[in-house]
C-alpha cells in the first residue's frame, strides 16, 4: 500500500508539474477591439 501511495503522489507531483509548464506555454490571447 506504501508503494503504490507513494506512485500516486509521484503522478500527482508529475501532472501537477506538467500543467504548470503546459500552462506557462499557452500564450494568452484577449480580443482586441
């Protein structure tokens, strides 16, 4: 159980990392006009 909890938390850290990135990468668009 300490295993897989510890995978969990690893993906978690992971995703959470990633979407920051991802986020940081989208650029922001606003409508001009």
């Amino acid at each position: 159980a300490r295993d897989f909890d510890r995978q969990v938390a690893e993906l978690q850290v992971r995703a959470a990392v990633l979407n920051g990135y991802t986020a940081l990468a989208i650029p922001v668009t606003e409508p001009v006009g």
